[in-house]
C-alpha cells in the first residue's frame, strides 16, 4: 500500500507543512514531506539563492534523460520547491520579466525588511512595480545619526577567496564611524 512505501510517517499524518526558503529547496528534498501533509504551505523567492545541486551536471542530465522529465521543470538548480508550487497552485500572478511573463502563484507582495534605495530596485527588477513597502516606524537610531541615510556604498576591490580585502578596510571604517559617534550597543547586521 501507498502507506506502506511511506515508511514510519504515513500519508496525512503531518497536519500543517511549512516549507520556508522553498526558491532554495531541491523538488526531491520536500516531496517527502509533502506527500506525509495534510496542507502545505510554501513559501520562498525564486528570484533570490537557488538550491544548490550536489549532483554532477551530467548526472543530473542523464537522470532527466532516463526517467523523460523537463529539468526545467523539475530539476535544481532550474526548478526549485518553490518553482513546482508555484506551477500546482491555483492561483497565479504574472510579473513582466526580461524574457516575457513570469508566473508564480500567490505572491506576498508586502514587504517589510528594507528601505530606499534598496525596495525600489528590488521592486523594479524582480515585481514589476507591484510590491507595497509596510510603513516602517520612524527611528532615530543612533547608526543613521552617524552614517546617514541608507545607501549603496560601492567597494571596487578583487579577492583571491571570499574575502575581499577592500570590502574588510570599508566596513572597519564604517564600525569607526559609529564607534567615534559614541554607539554604545550598536544593533547593526553586516552582509556581504
């Protein structure tokens, strides 16, 4: 029986999946999970990282191949958790991209997490123009007292590794900045 092949979780015994950073999820690393929900619910931005295949390329190909699946359909790093959800909902949205429409299913078009210049480009390039930005509480925090608004800060600079040298010295000189402002507890996050 299909419960059987399942293992010790059959069909339906998870009530509520939540698959979060799904654009990152290979389609096989979540179908496990999916096929043991009762609802599932995924979430993820195709737009941002892509899952990460360990597979070599070929292999990858000939598997495609041997079992006639489209690759871009169901195959990282072309297709994601998030890729195949976005296929079987019944809901859709379409965003004007480079290469025609891009579908996807419900999308969450509110967003909170960053400012100008930052949502602008993002709303542009990945949403054509349709993302809302949350109304943020005005702060006075003591890091925009010292550095300003926030920005781009361009770093020319080449790097043998991850670390780029050139990005190190501008992000000291940043941390000088708030220290010499006199920042106790700075509440500051550095990507890179």
């Amino acid at each position: 029986s299909a419960n059987r092949m399942l293992g010790p979780l059959p069909a339906g015994s998870i009530g509520w999946l939540l698959i979060d950073e799904a654009g990152q999820a290979h389609p096989q690393a979540a179908i496990g999970a999916v096929m043991r929900a009762k609802r599932t619910v995924v979430v993820g931005d195709t737009l941002q990282i892509q899952p990460v295949v360990a597979l070599p390329e070929r292999l990858g190909a000939a598997l495609c191949r041997r079992f006639n699946i489209d690759p871009a359909q169901w195959s990282a790093p072309q297709a994601s958790a998030q890729t195949v959800a976005d296929r079987a909902s019944r809901y859709q949205a379409a965003f004007r991209a480079a290469n025609g429409a891009r579908r996807i299913g419900m999308p969450l078009l509110v967003h909170r997490r960053c400012r100008e210049p930052m949502f602008g480009m993002f709303n542009r390039i990945a949403y054509d123009g349709q993302m809302v930005p949350a109304p943020l509480p005005a702060e006075h925090s003591p890091i925009d007292a010292a550095l300003g608004s926030s920005k781009w800060i361009d770093v020319p600079g080449s790097a043998e590794t991850k670390w780029c040298p050139a990005e190190g010295k501008a992000t000291v000189e940043l941390l000088k900045c708030i220290a010499a402002a006199g920042v106790k507890k700075p509440d500051l996050f550095i990507v890179s």
